[in-house]
C-alpha cells in the first residue's frame, strides 16, 4: 500500500505544481482593472496575439494589431461584469473580458467609442447581439488579407462583425430583422457617423471591411479616440 500512497502523494504534489504554473503565467490586470470603470459599451478591445496566425496577420497589415472585439455591459442584470462580443473559430460569441484576458497571450488596448457616437452605443450592441452564432468567414479571413472583402453577414471575421455594428446601429445600412426601435440614435448622430463612414469607404473603398490594422484609420477620422493599453 505504500507505493500507492506515494503515488497519490506524487500525483496531488504534480497537479498543485501545474496549477500554481498556471496561476503564475497568467497576465496581470493591474492596468485593466485601473480603467475598468470607464470601459462602456460599444468601446472596441484591439489584440494583438503571439500566436502563428496572430503574428502572420500582423506581419502581412505591418502591423501589431490582429484581432478585434466589441464591449457590451448589461447594467439592468450585472452591474459589475464586462463582457466582449467577437468572431472565434466557433462563430461570434459572447465572453467575460477578464476572462480573455487572463488568457491571452500579447498585449490588448481599449479604442473608447469618441463621445460624439453615444446615442448610437446601444443599437450597436443590440444588432451585435442579434448576430451571436453567426459562423466565422474562414474563406473571408484569407481573401481580406489578400484585398479587403465587401461586408456580409451571412458569416464575418472579427473586424466585420464590428464595423457592421456601426453601419446598422448608426441606421447607415438597414436590416428587416433589425427592428427601428434598436436604433435610439437621433439626426445629428446619424450624420456624423455618415460622414466617418464616406471617410472610411473614400480610404478603403465602397463596401470593404476594415482590417484590425485600419483601427487607427478609425481613430483619423474621428470614430475613436487614442487608445488605452490595457494588458
């Protein structure tokens, strides 16, 4: 009986080893954590990955940015959590941010939605919401890297899914599943974000989604304002 219980004594020993292993590796959120607070719904989560594909994206955009992601909070069910819409492998899905991030390996920054588009954060995250499930476009990932694809719902890669957000949540592009009462944005903000869309579309051309590397395109024109390190 001996030999079990060294045994059993091995395996518990091994399995605190790993798990204090894990605990250790995973990323700080002190910076996170710092701006928590002020991380509102429809801010976008830029990532950059050390990962084959996330470093091959970044090396093809010359760029460090090779993911995006959308914020969404539910104020009416939980005050205190931060979630993220985004296009995985699985599809788009809903996640806790903190989750992700002491997960991810690289660094992630905030682009904070600019305050003039405030009337339009949440019909952006209602049409985002609406579009949970819809398959990841693996065919669109390769053929946006080789010239940027004209936006489609039917399945998206991570920048459509949130570029697509602000064409139907600012009413510029419309959808008869997409109910009018989502869109709680008046005139003014319907213009101004008009006009960041001519601004895009003149840059990248008519109907073409923006790479994760054209964010700080977004920011030029006055869709977001400078970003925030936040892992």
């Amino acid at each position: 009986m001996q030999w079990y219980e060294d045994n059993v004594r091995t395996t518990r020993i091994l399995s605190e080893l790993e798990r204090y292993e894990r605990v250790t590796k995973m990323p700080k959120l002190d910076l996170y954590e710092s701006i928590r607070p002020q991380v509102k719904t429809s801010d976008d989560i830029i990532w950059q990955s050390n990962s084959f594909v996330g470093e091959a994206i970044q090396w093809w955009c010359s760029s460090k940015y090779n993911h995006v992601s959308k914020v969404v909070r539910f104020s009416e069910f939980d005050v205190e959590r931060v979630y993220i819409m985004e296009e995985l492998g699985h599809g788009a899905t809903l996640l806790p941010l903190s989750k992700r991030l002491a997960e991810h390996d690289g660094h992630v920054w905030l682009f904070p939605l600019d305050s003039k588009l405030n009337p339009i954060r949440r019909s952006m995250a209602a049409w985002m919401l609406m579009k949970l499930g819809t398959p990841y476009d693996y065919r669109g990932l390769i053929s946006n890297l080789a010239g940027r694809i004209f936006t489609d719902a039917k399945d998206m890669i991570c920048s459509e899914y949130s570029w697509m957000a602000f064409e139907y949540g600012a009413g510029i592009e419309r959808d008869e599943k997409f109910l009018p009462q989502y869109l709680d944005c008046t005139k003014p903000v319907q213009v101004v974000a008009q006009l960041i869309h001519k601004k895009v579309e003149d840059e990248l051309g008519k109907g073409k989604v923006p790479r994760p590397s054209d964010w700080t395109l977004l920011q030029d024109v006055g869709m977001y304002m400078k970003e925030r390190e936040i892992l």
